[in-house]
C-alpha cells in the first residue's frame, strides 16, 4: 500500500475471443477504459460481459486477444497477475468472512498476511488507510453485524487495501437501496475524477450509467453493439443496442 495519488491504471482489451468448444461466448471484443475514467459495459444476460472481465482478470484463458495495461501487452493468466499489474474485481457475490470483522478480512485478504498477526501494528496501518478512504466503516464489526450497504463497501476498500487502481464491478448495487447506491458511486466518482481509480462497472441500471460514468460499451450476444460517451447517446439509443428494435 502507498499514499501515491493519481495511480488510475488504464486498461485495454483487444480482440478478446472466448469459445467453448463449438460455442463462441466472445467474438473479438475489444474495449479501451482510460485511466481516471469511469466505464459501463452494458448488455442483456448471456450478452459476453461476464466472459470478457473474467478473460481479462485471467479466471479464462482467452481463444485470442490480449490485454494492454497502462499502453503496455501484459500476459495475464490467472487473478493472480491480474492484481500484480493493479486489477481487482468486486463480485455480485460477496466474498468476505461473516465470522470474522471489517479489519480482519482485509488483513487476511494480502498475500504477505504473517502467521502471527501484530494487531497493534496492522490497527495503526488500518487507521492511516481509512483516512485515506471515501468510506468510513467501523472495522471493529463483524461482518454478520453489518447491513448490505456496508459490507459492499467493506468489498471496495478490500480491493483499495490491496492497492488496486483499476476495479471491474460486477452489479455493485444490486444490493443497495438508491441512497446508498448513490453514496457509493458518487465517492467512487470522485476518486477516478482525482485520477486515484479506473472504474469498468457492469450495470443494467441506466440512471447509474447516465450519472456516474464517462463512457460505455455494449454487447450483445457475444460481439460488440456498440460504444459511446455519455451525454452524447441517448438512453433509448443504448436500450436498442442492448436489445435490438423490438
């Protein structure tokens, strides 16, 4: 972990193919998400989205096509190599320990975690982490204690605490209410506006791609639909992207 402001990595996939035997789930895909930018990829269920992060966080191993981090051709084969070149991804799931609180998922979660944890030490790192942090959570907690909200956040300051700075978000507020998906992505939005964070979110809300986010892409059955800046579509333009004229 470091107190370097403005780390936002850019990232770029490029002809990203995936098939399953005879099935093409990714048909040369590509996506280009600047850093200090905020993303959408959008498309109905079974559209690819879920195909193409997970080729380029190296959970799949991609048929053809690269990925390029920061303008540079990385190898990236497992999750593994995704977070040594500064990607990380928070689930639709969550991946945290219920039995366990706040600051102990985040210490267990480094690969360099002691056998013998100095809790004196890691609570000092703890606290001048989160006052870097947009959100303030009580780590003393545990994580059966807390509301939907807060462990969500709880998943995004784990990923900002292994020093990602470029995060793919798969349906981040599909457990929130609105007040707290606005909290979320609005602090979230002013981190990649400070250039600290680069932001690749999955949605089928468009409110959240019209008020958060710089650009979109869409797919549609495996292929790219199409691709724009917000502001410069329409909603009704992305919805037939999505879907068709029907």
């Amino acid at each position: 972990m470091t107190d370097t402001p403005g780390k936002a990595v850019g990232v770029e996939a490029v002809g990203m193919t995936m098939r399953f035997g005879s099935f093409t789930a990714l048909d040369d895909v590509s996506i280009k998400v600047p850093a200090g930018t905020f993303h959408a990829l959008l498309g109905e269920n079974g559209a690819g989205k879920s195909t193409l992060v997970k080729c380029m966080m190296g959970f799949y191993h991609p048929s053809a096509g690269g990925i390029m981090v920061d303008g540079q051709e990385v190898a990236i084969d497992s999750p593994r190599d995704a977070s040594a070149h500064g990607l990380g991804m928070v689930y639709q799931q969550f991946t945290l320990v219920p039995s366990l609180t706040g600051a102990e998922n985040l210490v267990i979660s480094r690969d360099d975690v002691p056998g013998v944890i100095d809790w004196r030490k890691e609570r000092t790192d703890l606290a001048a982490f989160m006052e870097r942090m947009p959100f303030k959570l009580p780590l003393d907690t545990p994580v059966n204690e807390m509301a939907a909200g807060e462990k969500q956040k709880l998943e995004i300051l784990k990923q900002l605490y292994l020093d990602q700075h470029f995060l793919i978000l798969d349906e981040p507020t599909s457990v929130l209410t609105p007040g707290e998906a606005d909290e979320v992505l609005g602090l979230l939005r002013g981190m990649t506006r400070a250039g600290d964070l680069t932001i690749l979110m999955i949605t089928h809300k468009f409110r959240e791609v019209t008020e958060y986010t710089d650009a979109f892409t869409v797919l549609r059955r495996g292929k790219m639909a199409g691709a724009g800046k917000v502001g410069a579509v329409s909603v009704d333009e992305m919805s037939k992207m999505m879907i068709g004229d029907a």
